[in-house]
C-alpha cells in the first residue's frame, strides 16, 4: 500500500515515522535507492546529501532513519516529496520516458542528468557494459574507473547510477557524453521492486550463477581458467535449409551472443524455444555458460528477472516425478524466502524467465509432444516436464535456450522452435586469439600458430574449440618434445592422454616412461575408465554416482589421472558426482577398452561399426546383415551395452576404434595387448566392415537417369564411415572402398562438413578412378578445408562450395587447378568472402586454363578491381558459357571492363550482374560490348539503379543484336509507366 499524500506536514510527518520507515526498510537496497533517485531529481536532496545516504556497508535501517531526519529538516515541502517518492519506487515497473524538451546538446548536462535521474537510469540499466566501453575508448573515465562500477556486488541500476555519480563530480566531458548518448538507448522494464522476496531471490541467483559460470573447467577440472580471460567468440549463424535459405544470393547471418533473443529469422514466432545446434566439442557449453556470466554480472541479457541453467545429462540422473516448482527452486536455485510468492511471480511474468538446457543430445528420453502437462504444479517425470516446457505447455512466454549436437534433433522438436542457430566453432582468427589468450609467455603462442601454418591437418582440428584446449594444453610435447604432428582425431586423443599421463607421473620417473612403457603402466586405469565409459554410453549415463564408480572399479587413484572431473551442478541428494571432461573423452576411453579389453572379442567390432539402432534406418542398412549381431544379450554384457548407447556417441566410438587399430598405433597398443592375434583379428574385422560398407553405401545409390550422370547424395552416415576410413589411415583400403563408386556427382549440401571431414574425404576421393563434381555447399569447408582438399581435386571436374566461409586464402589453391586441370568444367565459389585481391590471384589461373565452361562467383566482394582482373582473364576464353557476379559491389569501371570482355569473347551466353552498382553509367558501357558480342544470349541486371536512361541505351543496343533473348531489369528504377512503355518496345526486356 502506498502512503497517503494528504501528509504534508511536519507534525503529521513525524507521527507516520514508524510507518515510512517499515516501507524503506521492507524492500531492498534497490528500492531505497530508487527513493533517492527522485528525492535528487526534484531537488529535495542535496549532493551533499545524496553522498552521505548512499555510503557502501551501512545498514539499511541506518541509512532510512537517515532519510528520514534530512527530509523532516527540509520542512513539510521535502516530507511531502518524500512520501511521493516512495509512492514512485513502488509503482516503478511503468515506462519512464524522457521529456519531450530533451536536449542532448544542454549547456549544463550534469543538472540534466540529475533532473531526470529516474527515468537515465531506466534507460542505461540493462546497457551499462556498451556505455561504460565507449566512454572508456574516448578517454572520459579510466580503466580502473571502470572496472570499480563493474564490481559484481553491484546490480545493473547500481552500476548505472555510479557511472551517473561519476560523471557529477568528473568535469571532462563525461556528463555531456552520456546526455547524448542515454537518448539513443532503449528503453527495458525495470524489474519490480515491491516484492522483496522476487529482489532476494534474484540477487541469490545473480550471485549463484555468478560463482559457477566465472571459471571456465569446461574441459579440465585440474587448473580453473578465468572464462573473462579465455573466452573467444565461436561462429554463430541461423541454419538455414534448402527452399528456406531466400535468393541464392542470401548467405546465413554471422550472429553474435546477443542476438540470440532477436526476432531475426525466426522459424515460428508463437515458440519460445531457440535451438543452438553443434559438433561434439564445438563450444555450445561454454557458450551458455558465457550468457550466464553476462546476466549474472548485470552486463547484458537484463530484460531477464530470473535465468535457470540446467544440464541435461544430470536431469536424466533425476527420478521420481516432479513439478515445475520443484524443478526450478531444487534442481537449480531455493528462494531463501517467500516461496509461494516467488513462483507465483514466475508465473505472472513468464516474459522475464530464461531457462537454458544444455546438451540436448544428451538426454537419455527422445523427445515427443503425445504427453501433454499443462500444471505447474502437479507432478510428473522429468522427461515429460522437460518436453513440455520446450512446447510452451508450461511457462508459456518464457524464453527457453536448448544446446544439441544436430543428431538428437528431430523434425518434431523443430515444430517447437522459435528460432534455430548453428554454432560452428573458431573462425581462422579465433584460433589465434585463442592461443594467445592461453599462452601470454612472450613466443608460445606464435610459436603454436607456426606450427599449425605448417601442419594442415592439425589446424584443420583446431576448428573445434576442444582440439584447440588440446593443442594448448600439450604445447610443450608438440613444441618441445618434437610430439610430431598428429593428423587424425585419434592422434590428437593419444596425445592428451599421455600429457596425462606423464603429469600423473612422479617427476625422476618421467623421462623412463613415455612410449609405449607409460600406457602398460596404467593399462589397468585406462582400462577401468574405459569400462565406466562404455557403460555410461550403453545406460546414456554421462554423471557418475560413487556406487557406479565403485562398481567400474574406478578408485581415487583413477580419478587423480584428471580425465574425470566434478560435475558443474550436482543433482540434490548425491555425493559429489563425477563426469569425464567431455563427451568425446568418454567416447575415447570406450573405444579403448573394445580395443584392449578381454571382455571385448574381436567379433564385437562388427556391432561398434553397424550402429544398429531404430532410429538410424540409412545407417543400419550401410552394412551387411552379417555384420550385426542377433538379439538376445546378457544384460550387462559389452554386447548390450553397444545395442543400447545412442548412435551418434556410437558413431564418434567407432571412429576412435579405427583410429587406435591404425597401423600407425600398433606398437603401441602390441605393449599392452596380451594376445597379438586378437590385436590382427581387430584389425582385420575393422577394415573388413569398413570397406564392406562403403560398397555396399555405393551399390545402393540408384540408377542414373538415362543421358544424365550418375549422382549420389551423401547422407551423415556416409560421413562417418569416410571419417572413420580416415582414422584407420590405410591407403589400400581406401582404394579398395571407391574402386566400384561410378557417379558423375557427388553431393554433400549441409552435412556439417569442416576442415576434418574434408581430410577423410581427400584420403578416400583422391582414388577414384572417374571425374566427378564435388559439391560441398552450405557447410563450414574454409580456407583450411579447400587445402585439405587439394589431393582430391586431381579427380574433380566441377567444384561447388557456395557458403563456405572462404577468403582470398583460398584462391591460391583454386588457381592451381585451374592451371592444373585442363578438364575442368565448373566452379562455383559464392557467398564467400573473396575480395579483389583474390580475383586477381584467381585470374592468374582462368588464363592458364581452357576447359571451365561455368563460374559462379556471386555474393563476394571483388568489386571494380577484382571484376577488372577477372574480365580481363576471360576476354580470350574458349569454353566459359556461364558467368555469375551478382552482388559484387561492381560499379562503372566494373562494368567498362566487362563490357570489353564481351566484345572479344565469341563462346559467353549468360552473364549475371544482378544486385551490383551499375547505374546508367555502367549499362551505357556494358551496351557498347553488347553491339559486337553474337554469342551471349542472357544478361541479367536486376537491382542495379537503372533509370529511363540506361534502358534507352539497352534498347538501341538490342537493336542491333538478334542473339539476346532475354534482358533482365526487375527492380530498377522505373515507373509503373516506363515499365508498360519499355515491354512494349521490346519483348526481350524482362521487368
């Protein structure tokens, strides 16, 4: 209840004391502070006085009984507005607007801020971080200044008041800085601050996520890593599909954190759920726990009241049925009072609630909407809550973030999905700034760079964040040691786990035990954690309870080996659970133990290679019946357990078996294997379903249509077995697998491929005995990916890598095939980000060069310089029938350079300038080639600023060349009338 305003005397004033002081003193720290915020507006408090109110450490009852006596001196006027103030703060959850006589230009900009304090505050509270740094960057506060007002003590309206604080006593121009910029700023819903337990719980909150998320041991529990020092940010972008993407010329947007709340492309805006989707090990963790940071320090995401981070693999650990009540308070954070209260508020307010779910793929139930539980606090299974929570059943209008590798997802959670985003690791320069975080010793760093320049299958893995942890962390066996240069998965695995093992080693017998000798030595740890692994996988178990780890065998000295670390977030009731440091490590030490167990014969390995389950049919049907084992398991057994573990975390554990069976590795695993002829009869079951698979992956692909070439479109299975082929790094194999593939096309469109899998697909394509076009659209292939590619290219005849990420990097390559490949007949390089620097390098090969008959090079930046070189390269081509430039930022001079190229070239039949800058300029240029051209027969100009002018010019040009056919003007300059006009002069102008 607010206090009446007939109060305006003294004596009446006095006698209400009691009264206001229970309403200071009810609310928190925030509410009084908001009571001063308009006492200093309205000019009822002095500086003096605000600065003795808003001391650090002082009780709040002090401080409000100090309010009291400064406002009663003040005489009946300040007692009045003392009690219109309270009456403010508590109705303080309405929009403060800005008076519509702002002048963000004011003579006097401190008394401006002061003036309207209120309503400053509301707009810079959730934007404090974005202001603090350009003020910093122009010299208006310093470093230390900054890092004061964001000490995590303080709210976000707390860090914005001091930086209001700061800016009355600085005379530098800081006050007018933040006059200009405050009306710029949005403006949020400030939390409301009449419930006192709502504000102590989310403070307990702030504080709680604060305390997980400010180390990062995402990966290594052995040293804690500040996440503000090692952060660096990963490609995000919005996945887009085929039919979905828009125009070919629409690239997928690179998102940052921020824009995960955004409404840009949204799938369906009636969801709440926004799906980040990646890799094994491609940093969706520690993406979450970054977002958790920023909230719980006030420095972003603060239209959020309240944000509960859960993980997946420890909610499938939870039994019994429970409420959402109970989800939210026991499962993550417990309102230390008001209870009921709090999660009524929740419920009134669902828009301010984030709930994040990380690892998806993870949990053990798949998803379904056939359960439908609308109660908040009726009681039901955990996977049924989950479920329901991601349709909007429950907690409708709150925003809910769910992580997955892509192979959990399927086409009936996307119907719940708001928005749905593809997380794609390190970009080339996130790999340095990486490194160079990790390293600050003066060379270490560069030093690392180096060495991934010279070793492309090294740098192609440190694309996932963890192969870059690895890298790092096993700097001095790769540095210093000459640890060599490890090419596959397996090798970078191996390569860590020696790291440990040697850390765990006592230090005069570290240079007795590397080789060989150090994994027999603790063969029967390695062994232990592998048999934990494989049952985890078998039970979709990835925290283990003591009792399980007891039963593994698994003891402190396993533990102390650093490969399994405490669980972030410990499921109530259990003791200090234990996790391996990531999926992909649990994957290892299975593959291990199938390896080297006893328990494991040989002949189980036909079962790790099939992945036999219900919901992999395509996968299931790669191999021969031969290869999967009847039903019928002993429970328990390592057969079952493979029957059970979920066919991605399968498929990674297959992949590491041939990896370890590699010939490369069989001295090593020859110390440590009783028998030797189990150790061949391994070898021998693996390439024997391997090879047996492809084929049969091949044999499968339907006939060709007649007069057209055979294609095949790869699925992800085809993928894994190639990178599974690639760890076993055997040649012969691999020219056995493609010896009967007979396809003129070879299409692998948004199947994830990076810079690994084009290594494994180079290893195995290199061998075909025909020509075939590659195309590899729509993934994350990269500079680094098109070098791995280079042995596989010899056999191409067309190349197509639209939405790539490319650079100028890569042009080099594509040069030399061009020179090289005299059989060449396409490539198709758009949407990438190749300059004029790399036309140029790229034209050096269309000289060179006689056989390509298309190039697609839309959506670049080559601009009038690079359009320049590649004209001039073309001008003599004998085969070139198809061009493509669209959106190339092409101007005139482009354009005259083209139009050159079309008087000399004799074979050119559609040229695509589509979305460029030519203007009539341009066009009047292009219609002086156009006159001595009789081979081009489409020109495409759309979106180019063409007015009456340049069609004029077109139109006398059509006049004297009969091979046209069509001309494309849609979206130009032209009125309604001059669209009529111009069809009717000439039927080819296409409007």
């Amino acid at each position: 209840m607010g206090v009446g305003r007939e109060m305006c005397t003294q004596e009446a004033f006095q006698a209400q004391r009691s009264e206001l002081l229970g309403l200071l003193v009810s609310g928190s720290l925030e509410g009084f502070e908001s009571v001063l915020d308009w006492l200093l507006s309205w000019g009822v408090l002095s500086w003096e006085d605000y600065e003795g109110l808003s001391l650090l450490g002082q009780p709040l009852s002090r401080s409000a009984r100090h309010l009291l006596d400064t406002v009663w001196s003040k005489g009946a006027w300040g007692c009045e507005r003392l009690i219109a103030a309270v009456n403010e703060a508590q109705a303080d959850s309405q929009v403060l607007e800005l008076p519509s006589c702002w002048n963000p230009h004011s003579s006097h900009p401190a008394r401006d801020l002061q003036s309207h304090r209120p309503a400053v505050i509301r707009r810079l509270y959730s934007r404090v971080e974005g202001v603090l740094e350009q003020a910093r960057q122009q010299g208006f506060i310093s470093r230390y200044e900054c890092d004061e007002i964001r000490l995590p003590i303080f709210t976000a309206s707390q860090r914005a008041r001091r930086l209001l604080d700061l800016a009355t006593v600085k005379a530098n121009g800081l006050a007018a800085f933040l006059l200009q910029h405050v009306q710029e700023l949005p403006v949020l819903l400030a939390p409301p601050f009449e419930d006192a337990a709502c504000k102590k719980f989310t403070s307990k909150l702030r504080s709680t996520l604060s305390a997980q998320s400010r180390f990062l041991s995402t990966y290594d529990g052995s040293e804690n890593l500040c996440l503000e020092e090692i952060y660096t940010e990963n490609v995000l972008e919005i996945r887009t599909e085929v039919g979905l993407a828009g125009s070919p010329q629409k690239s997928p947007a690179i998102l940052g954190l921020e824009d995960l709340f955004s409404t840009r492309g949204q799938l369906n805006a009636d969801a709440d759920t926004v799906l980040v989707m990646g890799e094994a090990g491609s940093g969706k963790s520690t993406l979450l726990q970054r977002l958790h940071l920023l909230w719980a320090t006030g420095r972003d995401f603060q239209e959020f009241l309240f944000v509960f981070p859960f993980s997946c693999r420890q909610l499938q650990c939870v039994a019994g049925p429970l409420s959402m009540q109970t989800l939210l308070f026991q499962h993550c954070c417990w309102p230390d009072l008001g209870q009921q209260d709090v999660f009524q508020f929740l419920l009134d307010h669902p828009d301010r609630v984030l709930l994040t779910f990380d690892g998806f793929d993870e949990f053990r139930f798949r998803f379904s909407d056939q359960e439908r539980h609308c109660s908040p606090t009726d009681p039901t299974s955990v996977q049924n809550l989950l479920f329901n929570l991601l349709q909007g059943n429950l907690l409708k209008n709150a925003c809910k973030v769910l992580t997955s590798r892509p192979a959990a997802v399927s086409s009936l959670l996307r119907k719940y999905v708001r928005l749905e985003l593809q997380l794609k690791g390190f970009s080339e320069e996130g790999i340095k700034v990486y490194l160079r975080k990790c390293h600050r010793q003066p060379g270490v760093a560069e030093r690392l760079i180096g060495l991934l320049r010279a070793t492309s299958a090294l740098h192609g893995l440190c694309h996932l964040p963890v192969f870059s942890w690895m890298v790092s962390k096993c700097h001095q066996e790769l540095l210093l040691q000459g640890g060599g240069s490890p090419k596959t998965t397996t090798d970078m695995y191996l390569l860590i786990l020696q790291h440990f093992l040697l850390h765990a080693c006592q230090p005069d017998l570290v240079a007795h035990s590397v080789g060989p000798c150090l994994l027999k030595a603790r063969l029967a740890t390695l062994l232990h954690l592998g048999r934990l692994a494989l049952w985890g996988l078998g039970h979709c178990c990835y925290v283990f309870s003591a009792g399980q780890l007891q039963a593994a065998h698994v003891d402190a000295e396993d533990i102390a080996l650093g490969f399994l670390v405490r669980a972030r977030r410990v499921v109530p009731g259990s003791l200090a659970p234990l996790e391996f440091l990531h999926i992909t490590f649990q994957c290892f030490f299975a593959a291990f133990y199938l390896v080297l167990s006893t328990d494991a014969p040989p002949s189980l390995l036909r079962q790790v290679f099939s992945c036999r389950r219900p919901g992999s049919p395509l996968v299931a049907r790669l191999l021969p019946a031969l290869c999967v084992p009847g039903p019928g398991h002993r429970e328990g057994s390592v057969a079952a357990l493979l029957q059970e573990a979920e066919p991605h975390n399968l498929q990674i554990t297959a992949a590491f078996v041939a990896g370890l069976l590699a010939q490369e590795h069989q001295g090593l695993l020859a110390e440590c294997q009783a028998s030797e002829k189990a150790l061949l009869r391994r070898q021998a079951c693996a390439r024997w379903c391997l090879a047996r698979s492809l084929q049969r992956h091949f044999h499968s692909i339907p006939p060709a249509v007649p007069g057209e070439a055979k294609s095949m479109h790869a699925m992800p299975g085809f993928l894994w077995l190639i990178r599974s082929l690639y760890e076993l790094q055997e040649e012969r194999l691999a020219r056995e697998a493609v010896r009967g593939l007979d396809v003129g096309h070879l299409k692998l469109t948004f199947c994830g491929v990076g810079p690994v899998e084009c290594a494994a697909l180079a290893f195995v394509l290199r061998h075909l005995r025909r020509p075939v076009a590659l195309q590899l659209d729509h993934n994350s292939v990269g500079d680094i990916g098109v070098e791995q590619l280079l042995p596989c290219l010899r056999v191409c005849k067309a190349l197509y890598l639209f939405n790539n990420k490319l650079t100028d990097g890569c042009t080099h390559a594509m040069a030399r095939l061009l020179t090289c490949r005299q059989n060449f007949l396409s490539l198709r390089l758009g949407n990438n980000n190749i300059t004029a620097a790399g036309a140029e390098v790229l034209a050096g090969g269309l000289r060179a060069n006689a056989s390509l008959q298309f190039l697609g090079f839309w959506g670049n930046k080559v601009g009038d310089k690079g359009a320049q070189a590649l004209a001039e390269a073309l001008g003599d081509h004998t085969n070139l029938k198809w061009l493509s430039l669209v959106g190339n930022n092409i101007g005139s001079v482009g354009a005259q350079a083209l139009a050159v190229m079309l008087e000399k070239n004799a074979v050119l039949e559609e040229l695509c300038l589509e979305e460029n800058h030519l203007q009539d300029e341009g066009v009047c240029s292009l219609t002086d080639g156009l006159q001595r051209n009789a081979s081009l027969k489409i020109l495409k100009l759309s979106n180019n600023g063409i007015t009456d002018l340049g069609a004029e010019a077109l139109l006398q040009a059509l006049e004297r060349n009969n091979t046209i056919q069509e001309v494309w003007l849609r979206g130009n300059s032209f009125s309604p009338e001059e669209m009529e006009k111009l069809s009717h002069r000439d039927a080819r102008l296409l409007l």
